[in-house]
C-alpha cells in the first residue's frame, strides 16, 4: 500500500514488507517513509489546520460519523487485515474494530459537546465590571504514534478525538502492523476530512518519529507504545505537549471470599488474549493462601484447554506474538524465572511466534518476569496471607497502569482502590477490562495523561480566555 503524505498516496523507492506472525509470509508492502517524509507531513498538516479551523463542530461531527459508518461497511476486511498483520485471532480483531466503531462515534459525539464556560471575574476585588468566559481551542499539529497490538482502535483514540477538537493529526503507525492503519487514511478521507489534516506516514519510528517527535512547530506527541521508547520520547519532544500510554505488568489479587465462578475464565483470557500483548494483560495473580490450590489447579486445567495456532481460524484462541525473537525472549524469562525457584506448571512451548499459554507458581520477586512486563502469553500465580501483603505486592512494580480485585468484603475493595497505585481499579474483574468512554492511562511509568475521547479532548485542546470589560 501506498502511504498518505500531503493529500496523495505516494511510494518510495525502498519499502517495508508486512508480514503474517504466523507463517511469516509477506502480506503487503508499504513505503519506508524518511526525515523528509516526515517535515513534508508537518509542512502539509500545517496548511491543514487552516482548513480545519473553517470546520463548524457540526461538520467535525458529521465528519467523524460519516466515517464511522464507513468503518461499519468495512469492518470484516479490516478485522481480516489486523488479524493478519498482528497475528491477534479473528475474533479478537472483530472486536477490536467494533471497538473503533464505538471511539469514533464517542468522539464525534464530543465534537458537539466542546464548550467552556462563564468565568465569575466579579468574585475577584478588582473584577467588578468584567464579564467573559472560557473556551477550548484546538492545539494545532498533532503527532500520533501508536504500537502494533492495536492498530486500530489506539490509533483511533488518537485520530477522532484530535479531529473532534479540530487538530490536524499525522499518524505514523508501527512498522510491524501499519497496513490497516492506512486502510484508516481511505476512510477518513472518504467521510470528508480536509486532505491535509490527516496524514500516515511509514517509517522507521528512529527516523520518522523521531523528526515528527523533535519538530517545534508539531503542538503534541500523544504516544502509545513501550516505556523505553516513551522516555525517549519526553527526552526529544521539547516545549510540546505529551501524552504517554505505556505498559505495565498489571495484577489482580484473589482474596479468600472471591467468587470464583465469576473470577474464572475472565482471569484466564485476560493472561492470554492477544497471546499477552495487551498493556493491561493479566501477568500477575496473588491468590490468597487458602484457596491457592484450588485455584492454580483449575488455571492450569484451563489454560491447557485453549487452542494455539493459526489466527485467522474461527476455532483459535490464542494466536502467535508479533515475531519469534518475542516468544523466544518470553521463553527465556520463564527459564530465568525457573532457575530462581518459580515453577512451571504448563506451556511455555515455542513454535515460531507461537508459545503455549504458560503458568509458572512462586515466582521470586526480583526476576523479570515479575518486574517487568512480559507482553506474551504467561502468567505469575503467587500465594499470600495478609491482605496488606496482597496490596504490597501489587505496588512492587515501577508500573501502575490497572490493577484488579476480587472480593465480596467492601472494606477490602475500598482499601485497593485507595491503597494500589495504579490509573485504574477494577473491583470483581481484571484489570483488563476497558470501554473506550473510560478515562484510560497510567500512574507511575505506565504513563502521563489520558485517553478516552472525553478526556483525551482535554489533553488536546488549550483555554483561551475572553474578558470583556462592560463598565
Ligand atoms: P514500541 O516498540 O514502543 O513502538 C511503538 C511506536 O513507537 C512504533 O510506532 C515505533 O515505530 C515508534 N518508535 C520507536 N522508536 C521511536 C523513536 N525513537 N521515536 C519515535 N517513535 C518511535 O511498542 P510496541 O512494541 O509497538 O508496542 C508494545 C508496547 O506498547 C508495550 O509496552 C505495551 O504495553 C504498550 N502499549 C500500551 C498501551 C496503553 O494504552 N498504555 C496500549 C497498547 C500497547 P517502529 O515500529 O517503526 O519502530
């Protein structure tokens, strides 16, 4: 596919090639976009803006409708385009554009909603005699980069929100997963948007993202993608705005009361949907002594229920990682771990991408499979005894993007929600549950700022004060 520059689809001489996870075949190319590339971009968004500025809310709102029902009309061939350059099973790519669905129609809802307010200047000794109020006005250039587990719909919470508030948005999506998001391009520019405010741009993330990242004349970086490559981020961007979605190596605690029943299967799939590679993936569970057993045992039974292969079978439930050297690295984690006193009750097996969903009990506390995040199809099953221990176990991690609980006792869930240092608690669920109206986003390094298009309006948008003077 070509990518979008300037209002045209144009190539480049040297290209990417996109591959399935699965079987590693080539499934398109796209243009190996560079640094020009990327000042092209900035140059077109700026005249974009001028364009987006004539835009009424009403026709942002009617914009960003329009494409989502673009999206509804297209949305089996691109849930097959991101099952097959993610490697995510096709349910799981069905539902991730029904998600989109959902962030796009929210964001033109807000479009509508964007407003300020009166300002009391007469509460102020010296105010007497002026009246005004507030409004929120649009950033101007606004640079997207976004990770390969959900090109998509993370994209999108970039893209309509942006729109919504009348930015101009360049996405340059990750080189691994970038077809879809080009399929996005089509979209948006069917449903009307001005051919300069959005832009995708492929490209190495060092080269193109970088230029995008350093520009001065870009007004916000809103990232998604791993802390490393976050923090480098906030090093480049300068005197810009950033939004930083990040990851994590989230937890649930299990207490004695829990529901069980309720508890199982959301915290299997949650350790295993997308093969791990969800930021918000179950990776750690503390289980309180008295029913760890009982627990671990039905765990590793239906852990090794789930089918493994190909993703784009109706039947599988757990698909390949993005490439080998990552279930290679996961697998290597594990054999640390082990070698550290953990056990290994199932999985862990390699094939290719693919790994076999793997349980692993007593995982010492300084191996990375517990500091860090493990992005793939593992989980860290570990007893506690106090409920204080539970809570500390929790915080022991540089991250804190969600966190889960589950328990009948209204104390206990009170006392997570206020005690774990995380940007979400989910009482009775995983930590990785998510609807798009949520505010989304981490404590700690799991992030700064939040999405959600209510929200990430706001991170988009600056106060402009009026004041009249009536005296
Ligand atoms: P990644 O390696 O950090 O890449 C993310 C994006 O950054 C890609 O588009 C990449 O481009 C680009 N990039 C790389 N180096 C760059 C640089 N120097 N300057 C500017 N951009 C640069 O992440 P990933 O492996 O795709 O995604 C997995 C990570 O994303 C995990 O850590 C996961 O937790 C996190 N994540 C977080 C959330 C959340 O909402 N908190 C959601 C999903 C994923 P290239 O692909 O060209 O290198």
């Amino acid at each position: 596919m070509k990518m979008l520059l300037g209002g045209e689809w144009v190539e480049r001489r040297e290209v990417i090639e996109v591959r399935n996870p699965y079987d590693n075949s080539v499934i398109d190319t796209v243009p190996k976009g560079n640094r020009e590339d990327a000042l092209k971009a900035i140059e077109a968004a700026l005249q974009g803006f001028q364009e987006m500025k004539k835009l009424t809310a009403y026709e942002r709102y009617t914009i960003l409708s329009k494409a989502a029902q673009i999206l509804e009309s297209r949305k089996e061939e691109m849930a097959q385009m991101v099952s097959k350059e993610v490697g995510k099973t096709i349910k799981e790519a069905r539902g991730e554009i029904a998600r989109a669905i959902q962030t796009l129609t929210l964001s033109a809802e807000e479009a509508k909603r964007l407003a300020g307010e009166g300002v009391r200047f007469d509460g102020a000794p010296t105010g007497g005699g002026k009246v005004g109020l507030y409004m929120r006005v649009p950033l101007g250039v606004i640079v997207a980069i976004t990770p390969f587990n959900f090109p998509v719909n993370l994209a999108m919470h970039k893209i309509a929100p942006a729109l919504a508030a009348g930015n101009c948005v360049i996405l340059k999506p990750a080189s691994a997963t970038p077809v879809a998001d080009l399929l996005l391009g089509e979209i948006f520019l069917e449903a009307g948007v001005p051919p300069l405010a959005f832009q995708v741009v492929t490209g190495p993330g060092s080269e193109v993202g970088d230029t995008l990242v350093e520009d001065e004349r870009v007004k916000m970086v809103t990232f998604t993608g791993s802390r490393d490559v976050g923090k480098t981020i906030m090093k480049k961007k300068g005197y810009k705005r950033a939004t930083m979605e990040l990851g994590s190596n989230s937890a649930v605690i299990v207490c004695e009361d829990a529901q069980l029943e309720k508890a199982f299967p959301r915290v299997v799939l949650a350790a295993y949907a997308l093969a791990g590679q969800v930021c918000i993936s179950v990776q750690r569970i503390f289980v309180h002594e008295s029913i760890f057993d009982t627990f671990v045992e039905r765990y590793v039974e239906e852990s090794k229920a789930l089918k493994v292969g190909n993703q784009l079978l109706e039947e599988t439930q757990v698909g390949p990682m993005i490439e080998p050297k990552e279930s290679q690295r996961v697998k290597d984690w594990i054999d640390e771990a082990v070698a550290a006193g953990a056990k290994l009750l199932c999985g862990g097996e390699i094939d290719g991408a693919l790994m076999t969903p793997a349980v692993v009990t007593h995982c010492p506390r300084n191996v990375r499979l517990f500091t860090a995040e493990a992005f793939g199809p593992v989980v860290i099953i570990n007893p506690f005894s106090t409920f204080e221990e539970a809570i500390e176990l929790v915080n022991d991690s540089v991250y804190g993007l969600q966190a889960g609980i589950y328990t009948r006792d209204l104390y206990k869930a009170w006392e997570a929600a206020k005690e774990v240092e995380a940007g979400g608690i989910i009482i009775n669920d995983v930590p990785t549950f998510r609807v798009d109206l949520m505010p989304y986003g981490g404590m700690k390094e799991s992030g700064i700022g939040r999405e959600g298009p209510h929200y990430a309006i706001e991170e988009m948008t600056e106060i402009k004060l009026i004041c009249f003077d009536v005296n």
